[in-house]
C-alpha cells in the first residue's frame, strides 16, 4: 500500500465496490445515484491518497464513512419533491408484489426507509454487510454499547411500524 | 448477564450473529427474564424478515459501471504539501518571526530596565533641567540606552532623548580619566529625589566622592570605531563609563536609594547586566551567521566587542570570533577554483597578522569536512571525473610527488587533497605540484560544468549523475537480472555533442544505449520469439579480465503479420522548434513515415504550441496527399504546452482506438517543456494507465540544446514505447524507415535477461551498462514488473567482464529471456547455457562486431568517467575502434564512432 499503483487502485476497487454500492443503495434507495456517491468516494480516497501503511480494516471504515457522507449529502441536495415522487414510486413498485411472506418481506424493508439515518445505517451495516460492532462504531463514531442500542431499538421500531402496516393494509399497504 | 446487555446484543441473536459463548448466556438470561422474552417475540419476526429481504440485495452483481470505473481508476493522487504540525504561513515565516520576536524580546527587556520614571513626566523634566541645565545630551548615554538602541535597531531619536532626560539628574565631573558620566535614578518619590539632589548640591564634592565610590563598579567600555554607522553612534567612541548604579532600578521601584552600603549588589547586578548583554550579542551574532540577516557586519562586531570589554574573562575567545573572517559554508570546489592564487594569498596574510586565526581556521576547514561528507555521494562521482581527467602522464607523476606512490584503484586520493578542501590543506601540504594538480582538476571540473551547461541544457536536474556497476563476487550473488533496453537515443545525442565539439555530461551516457546503437548480426530466430548468442574473449583494455558478450535478437515478423497501426503524432510546434534541425526535420521525417505506411493504417496529428490543436483526425495513409499538406503548413510559435498536447493526442487516440491494432501516440519534440513537476508525474501516470489499456507512447527528440532527456525517456519508458533521438536526415531515414517495422510493430513486451553465473567458472563479474534497467533475482519472474519491448528484428546486447576459474570445460552458467507475447499476453521463457568453447583465444581474432561491442562499451565507460576504465587510456579505445572502423567501413554510424572517438580523445586531453 506504499504507492498507489493501477493495480493497487483496481485491488481496491474490486474489493470493497459490491458491499458499498449495496450499503449506498439501501440509503439512497436508488441504484443509479448509488453508483455516482460510489465513484465520488473512490475518487476522493485516490484524490486524497497518502502513501502511508494504511490497514484495510480502518480503510474500509474509511470508505463506509465517507459513503454514508455522500449519500446525506445527495440526499440533501436532491429536491425534496423528486425523493418524495421517486420514493413513492419505489414503494408502489413493491406493493405490487403480491406473495404474502414476500408481502411482508417488503413491507420490512419499506419499513426501513422510514428509519432515522442513524438507525438505517445501523441496520444496514449490521444485518447486510455483517460488519462488527467495533468497525460500526469506527464508522458511525458511537460506542459499541450505543450501536447495540440503537439496532435493537431499530427493530423494534421496524416491528412497530410493520405492524402499524398490517392493520391498515387493507387500505392499499404502506405509505 | 443483565438486561441492557442482553437488550443490545439481542439482534445479533436473533440474527445468529452472536458468537458461541455468548449464545449460551444470552439464552439463559432469556428464560429468566420475561422482559427480554417479550422483546424477542416482538423483533423476531422482524429481524428474520429483514435478514432475507436485505440478503435479497446481496445476490445483485454489485459492480461499478465500466465508464465510472474507468473514472475511478483515472484518478490521479493529487500533490500534497509536507504535512507539519504547523500551518504553512508558520513554517514559512518562522526564521522571520523569530527574529522580530528576538528583537522584540529584547527591546522589551531594555525597556524594562529603564527606570519607571524616565518615560515622560514632564515636571520632573523640567526639574533635572532647573538642577542640571548645562549638561549636554550627548554625554548621557548610559549603558542600557545604547543596547536599547542597538538591539532595536536604532531606537528613535526622540524617545531616547526623552529617556536621557526625564527624571534623572546628571552631574558632570572633570577628572583625569576624561569625560565621566554619573547617573542617579530609581528614587521612589519625586520629594525623595529632590532632597537628595538638593542635599548633594549642598555637599558638593562629598556627595560625589560617594557616588563615585559606588561608580568604580562600572567598566571602561572601550569601543572599536565602527565604520558604517549612524551618526548617533559615534557619540560612542570614546572612553566612558557606564553608570553601573543605574541597574538597580530593574528589581525594584520601591527600594531604597543606593547608600554607602548598596555597592555590593550594585556589582552584582553589574555582573547580571553584563550576562544579559553577552547573550543578547550572541544571539545577534548568531543571527548574522545563521541567516545572514540585515544587520551589517559592521554592527555585529560592534556589538561582539562591546559586550566583551564587559567581560573581559570572554575576550579571548570572543576577540578570535570577531578578528575571523565571518565563516563561509563549507566552499563550493567551484568558487576555491576562480580564485585560487588570490585566496592562498589570503590566507598566509591573515594568518600572519593574527594568530588567533588559526582557530577560526581549524573551525573553517571542520565544516568543510562535514560539508563534503554531506554531499559524500556528490563528491565522490566529482572526484571520479576528476580522477577521469588526470590521465596524463605528467599529472600523475605530480600527484605522485605530492601523495606518494601511485596506487592503483585509489586515485581518487589526489582528487580528494585537491577538491574537497578547498584552501586549508592544500596550504599545508604547501607543495607546488598539489596546487598545479589542483589547478588543473578543477579546471576540468569547471569545463565540465560548463560543458553541461551549454551542451545538454543540463544541471543536474536534468541530467542525473552516473551511476556505475560494481563488481559482484559471483559466489554471493550469482544473479544478474536485467530489463531489455533498445533505446539509442543517449548514442545520437552524444554524437551530436561530440562531432560539434564538446563532451556530453556523463550522467547523460548510458552504456547499453552505445551498444545497442549498432547491428551485431546475430543469427535471427527461427521458431521462437528470440534467439541468444554467447561469446567470450579476453579483454583487450585489462588482460586480467574476459570479456562476456549476451546477444538476443527477436524476430522479424513479415509485412502480411503486421498489424494495421493507428498513430497519433504529437508534434511540438512551439517557438523553439523553429530551426532546421527540428521543425523541418520532423516534416521530412514524417514524409518517410507517411510513405512507409500501409494504406489501412491511419494518422491522426496534434500540434501544440501555445494551445494544443488537433490537425488531422484519423486520416487513412492511402490519403498521403491530404496529410502531407497539412504536415506542411505546420508553424513554429508560441510556448510548449507539452501538457496539453499530450492531453490532446491520448485523447485523439483513446477516440480512435482499434483493438488489434497497434495503437501509439508518438511525441516528437524538442523536449523543452514549461511545466512542472507535478504535471509531469500527471502525465505519466496518464501515459502508465491507458498503456494497460494498449497505447503505447513513443518518443522522438529532436535538436541540440535545452532538451530534457531525463524526462522524454521516462515518458517512453512508462509508455512501452521507443526513445530514440534524430539529428539528421539519415538518422531519420534510419528511424522511420529502417527501423519503423521494429518501431512499430512490438513482438515481445516485458522482456526481462536474467544470466546465472556459475560460481565455480566465474569468480567475480561486473555487467558494462543496464545501470538503471537493473532489477532483483526475484523480479525476473514476477511478471507484473513492467520492462522493456522489443520491436520486430531488434537484437539486443548485454556485456560482463568477468574473471574466470576453475575447468575449462564447465559452462560458465545460463542465460534466460523471459518474456510477454506482444499478441497473446502469454509469458514465455528461454534459457541457454554460456558454453565455454565459445571462446575466443586472443581478442584481434575475436568477430569484429564483438570487437566493436567492446570498444564502445569503453568508450562510452570513458564518457561518463566509470572509474573502473581509469586504468586505460582514451588513445586504446580509440586504437580498438579505429582498427573495427577499418574493417567496417560501410557502416556509416561505425564511422561516426570513429571520429566520435578521436573527438572525444582531443577533447579530453
């Protein structure tokens, strides 16, 4: 990791593209805008690049960090009107399914939209990439206790809305 | 375990993240605690669903679109400062910063010890005006006024006359030490003063016997005239006292008036005083050293020598410090060489007039030394050139005189006693020949120098000084691993140099670069991509040695394999170019090119001068008269904004891509661009990654003169492509029509040559050459390290001296080629073994070319000052060369050598 050479970039990239391109997407709800806080990210770290030993282990809490910052940041810039419209769709889109089980799957996971970022976050970094405690606070800068916290009080607030869900499902699922 | 704690790993449990251990825990504080029991029932279902809807994201091929990823990849480090702790605007100022805040330190201090009341109470003013009205002002400059003034770098005229005035009463006496000045300040109160003047009044010469008591504390101050200073400082030149009485103010306002019993800490504070101004002076002195700052020298002795009369105990050493000469950083060999004569001259003088000197001299020569161990590495490639020109006859017998016998291999003594010490030694040594030999090698130096200027353009930036191969014992490292170099342009660009009369710099010849500049003929392949031929005679230069010659040679590959080529020429047309040898060059070299071309290839040209500019976008060669038209019509203006150019024709090249087809950009250019260094290593990164991607950049120079070798050749390195150098017609016709199959059409890439001595037949070996293409044991099969390409036909030769041992008819060891497949990527290797019957018992029986191979690897060893070669003489290159001249004499680049070879002999002389 002394120089940044071609192949040390295309190392990186490789490595560590699938997990951010699916953490960014479960922010943003939104492959394509995935993919360019994805790029922005790599760009930054090979822009910013310091040939220094770098474990990979802080540089992927490196690259987590600076995802969940891009994506605020276009989230933030987007119009509000256009997340709100794209959202809407998306979430029409997944109320078409129609299998039960998978019916609720959805609902579950439309349901984690309406979390907190911080507690999105959480969720995604727990349950989707599998990240620890520890690298979860690395990213996050909460304490481990406080990450446990806040994924349990996620899904209980999943399972709350979920249920809220249910009971009015027969007006037309969840909005 | 308790409920928080439970409560927060509770989702890694139910997720089935938890580790073994804590499972068990966790499951036993579940069935105890009907909280957590509820909690569980709540998220489990959630957390299961979560799971699989989320892991329904995982199965997607997460990837980075090409295009982005490309972006991705594109991105280049941006430059970074050096990060400091500190924030830029410190590091930059802080020698200035310091400065001021010295002074201001000090001026506070001074100030400080001036009594409360002497800044401005105008009553009292008036007062010690009533009292004492006679009193010249002149006459008061007490101790502390001066060091105000000094230090602050002449306090102003006002102030200091307000503070001589107020508040104090002088009173003059006539005595036999001359004009005496005592002061009386400090009293707490102003009635206190009043009575105390009033009653001295009245006691007249009493009252001033006591204070006078007190006074003879005070020092002679006597003070060297300075000769460039203010007005106000000649007040100071004569004898006076200073008024030691008056310190005491400093450590407290409300004590009482120095009586009869106060001269004991008077003189103490006397001595306290005096300490301050020692320090004070050397930092001041320190200051001029270090950054020769603004203060003349003139002040800085002044100051030295004021502080030392108070304190006599220092003034030894502190007098040598101001009688030498301020001392110089260790001397550049070059300002010892102009003056010489004048400054041995010098020296003796002052070392005649003063022997405290000797000191300063020792001091003098110490940092020298340390300075030439500093630049060790710089020194010794000087003293090897050095060394290099001392080959005459009588030199060397005057280097004997001087250092004793002459031993082999440590010539580079003499050069030592010569360069690194410029003045001391020598004038100890004292002996005529030293300096005659002195004289001399530096004037070579000088001319060398010179010669660099001129010829490359160079400074060491640009030219980076040589680097030689040592001798390996072949038992400790058996391995000489080395990348392929087909380059040649060192070769052109010396015979340019050299025919029109001065000497290339040595950092500019690359060894292997003369060799490969000529055809050996070896044997061309048949099957596969390379061919190797070995051979050995015995040296003709040092009889004790072999001389081992590795030729490969790759394929020539047909006109019906040839790949169709999409060229990018990027052409410098900037103002510089605008000479015969450069600009038009490049238009009649083009023609060749554009005639040479097959009729599928296509050509696109960029020019830049002041701005890039695309002229020709992807033109068929069959269109020959179009292109030639606009290859006409080019114009030398404007700066060289070889960035930009560059930018321009690779992304011209990327547009027209052609897999399959033999994708290049090729520069041509005087080399002399305005940019920096950042934008050079931009450049090169760019030129590094869209050769991954198959364009290759080949780099033409072009012209005499300012021309940055070092930096074209790395282009075409990192690029995988040629570097070569056209001075003339035939060098053209050679480059583009000639060689352009070879130019063009790449049959290996990564070509690296490892040979693996055989410690038993080979005892030591030293490779002639391929310094900077070296690389480890290891790298030779690590095919990610990029090496050299060798175009259609190319032979390559690589040259050992080696000592040999043991039987005969043992192998000497084995060669092996390693290299990538320029069409398939497949990495192949070849090995062969050194036989010891290709040996060739005398060397004038020796195969010409071999000779030939022999005498330029000399030659070029000679150019560049190898000290190895130190042994020979220029007039034996020059015997071997011209005796292969003969036998080759239709071979117009061996005639070139010939009279580049008689060139070089004159000019080194």
């Amino acid at each position: 990791m002394e120089n940044l050479t071609g192949e040390t970039m295309e190392a990186i990239v490789s490595e560590h593209e699938p997990a951010l391109l699916r953490y960014a997407s479960g922010l943003l709800h939104d492959p394509h805008a995935a993919q360019d806080v994805v790029q922005n990210v790599f760009i930054k770290l090979f822009s910013q690049w310091q040939p220094k030993p770098n474990p990979s282990q802080s540089l992927r809490a490196w690259l987590f960090r600076v995802t969940h910052n891009e994506a605020i940041d276009t989230i933030r810039r987007r119009k509000r009107l256009e997340f709100l419209h794209f959202k809407h769709a998306q979430e029409e889109a997944s109320a078409q399914v129609c299998r039960p089980e998978d019916d609720r799957m959805e609902r579950v996971m439309a349901a984690v939209k309406r979390l907190d970022m911080p507690e999105q976050q959480v969720v995604l970094l727990r349950l989707q990439e599998g990240l620890s405690y520890q690298e979860i606070a690395a990213i996050t800068g909460r304490s481990e206790g406080n990450v446990g916290c806040l994924l349990h009080h996620a899904v209980k607030k999943l399972s709350r809305l979920v249920q809220q869900a249910d009971t009015t499902s027969g007006k037309g699922g969840p909005s | 375990m308790n409920c928080d704690m439970a409560k927060s790993k509770l989702i890694d449990y139910l997720a089935g993240m938890l580790p073994e251990g804590e499972i068990q825990e966790m499951e036993k504080h579940l069935s105890e605690c009907r909280d957590c029991q509820a909690e569980r029932e709540a998220c489990g279902e959630t957390v299961s669903l979560l799971q699989r809807g989320l892991a329904g994201h995982k199965g997607q091929p997460f990837r980075l679109d090409p295009a982005r990823r490309a972006k991705v990849l594109a991105t280049v480090p941006r430059k970074r400062a050096v990060r400091t702790p500190w924030p830029v605007w410190w590091v930059k100022w802080q020698p200035v910063l310091n400065a001021a805040a010295a002074v201001l330190i000090l001026a506070t201090v001074g100030i400080l010890m001036l009594p409360p009341g002497l800044l401005g109470d105008r009553r009292e003013y008036s007062f010690a005006r009533d009292v004492a009205p006679e009193v010249e002002e002149s006459e008061l400059k007490p101790v502390e006024q001066v060091k105000v003034k000094k230090m602050a770098y002449r306090a102003q005229e006002s102030s200091l006359s307000q503070t001589v005035s107020a508040g104090e009463e002088v009173e003059s006496i006539g005595g036999s030490s001359g004009k005496r000045n005592i002061r009386r300040e400090g009293y707490a109160t102003h009635e206190e003063a009043v009575t105390d003047d009033l009653a001295a009044d009245r006691s007249g010469g009493v009252t001033d016997g006591k204070y006078l008591d007190s006074d003879t504390y005070g020092v002679v101050v006597d003070l060297p005239k300075p000769q460039a200073v203010a007005p106000d400082r000649n007040e100071l030149d004569d004898r006076r006292v200073a008024p030691v009485d008056k310190l005491r103010v400093t450590s407290g306002e409300g004590e009482t008036p120095p009586k009869s019993g106060t001269v004991t800490r008077d003189s103490l504070l006397a001595e306290a005083a005096g300490e301050t101004r020692l320090e004070a002076s050397e930092q001041a002195q320190g200051k001029m050293g270090a950054s020769g700052s603004s203060m003349s020298r003139a002040d800085a002795q002044y100051d030295v020598s004021y502080s030392l009369s108070e304190a006599p105990a220092e003034k030894k050493s502190k007098a040598a410090a101001v009688g030498t000469p301020a001392p110089q950083p260790a001397s550049p060999v070059i300002v010892a060489a102009k003056s010489e004569r004048e400054a041995e001259k010098g020296f003796k003088t002052k070392i005649a007039e003063s022997p405290l000197n000797r000191k300063g001299i020792q001091a003098n020569r110490k940092a020298a030394e340390k300075e030439s161990l500093d630049s060790e590495e710089y020194e010794r490639l000087r003293r090897d050139e050095v060394a290099k020109d001392l080959s005459e006859p009588s030199d060397i017998r005057s280097l004997q005189v001087a250092t004793g016998p002459k031993v082999p291999g440590k010539v580079d003594a003499p050069g030592q006693a010569g360069v690194s010490v410029p003045g001391v030694q020598r004038l100890e040594a004292a002996s005529e020949p030293v300096k005659v030999v002195a004289n001399k090698t530096l004037d070579v130096v000088k001319a060398r120098e010179d010669a660099d200027h001129d010829g490359w353009a160079g400074g060491e930036q640009v030219v980076p000084p040589p680097v030689f191969n040592s001798w390996v014992e072949a038992k400790q490292n058996a391995f000489s691993t080395f990348s392929i170099d087909v380059d040649t342009a060192s070769f052109t660009r010396a015979r340019k140099l050299l025919l029109s009369g001065s000497l290339p710099p040595a950092g500019g010849v690359r060894v292997e670069e003369f060799v490969n500049a000529f055809d050996y003929d070896y044997p061309s392949p048949d099957r596969r991509a390379f061919s190797v031929y070995t051979d050995r005679t015995r040296s003709p230069f040092r009889s004790q040695y072999e001389l081992l010659r590795i030729g490969v040679r790759g394929k020539v590959i047909g006109r019906d394999r040839q790949r169709p080529s999409i060229l990018t020429l990027v052409i410098d047309a900037s103002g510089s170019m605008n000479t015969p040898d450069r600009l038009d060059l490049i238009k009649s070299s083009i023609h060749m090119l554009v005639g040479r071309m097959a009729p599928a290839d296509s050509l696109s040209v960029v020019t830049f001068g002041s701005e890039p500019r695309l002229v020709l976008d992807s033109v068929k060669a069959a269109d020959s008269k179009q292109i030639l038209s606009v290859i006409d019509a080019i114009q030398a203006t404007g700066t060289t904004q070889l960035e930009g150019g560059l930018k321009l024709g690779y992304a011209t090249a990327v547009r027209n891509f052609r897999s399959g087809g033999v994708n290049q950009v090729i520069l041509l250019s005087d080399g002399v661009a305005n940019m920096g260094a950042a934008t050079a290593e931009e450049i090169l990164a760019q030129v590094s990654t869209t050769r991954k991607q198959g364009i290759y950049c080949s780099v033409f120079g072009f012209g005499k003169g300012p021309y940055n070798d070092a930096m074209l050749e790395t282009l075409a390195d990192k690029g995988d492509g040629v570097y070569r150098f056209v001075d003339s017609q035939a060098e053209a016709r050679r480059v583009f029509v000639d060689d352009l199959a070879a130019t063009l059409h790449i049959i290996a890439r990564d070509v690296k040559i490892q040979v693996e001595f055989n410690p038993d037949r080979v005892r030591t070996y030293r490779q002639i050459g391929y310094e900077n293409r070296a690389l480890t044991k290891e790298q030779f099969r690590d095919d990610s390290v990029d090496a050299g390409e060798v175009g259609s036909g190319q032979s390559v030769t690589a040259l050992y001296e080696i000592t040999s041992q043991g039987r005969a008819q043992d192998p000497l060891g084995m060669v092996r080629v390693r290299w990538k497949n320029a069409d398939s990527g497949q990495v192949e290797e070849l090995e062969q073994p050194i036989r010891s019957s290709d040996f060739h018992e005398s060397f004038d029986k020796a195969p010409v070319r071999f000779r030939l191979a022999a005498g330029v690897a000399e030659f070029a060893d000679h150019l560049r000052g190898n000290p190895v070669v130190m042994g020979t003489e220029m007039r034996e290159v020059s015997r071997v060369i011209r005796a292969v001249g003969l036998e080759l004499n239709l071979d117009q680049r061996v005639a070139d050598l010939v009279r580049m070879a008689s060139a070089a002999e004159n000019l080194m002389k």
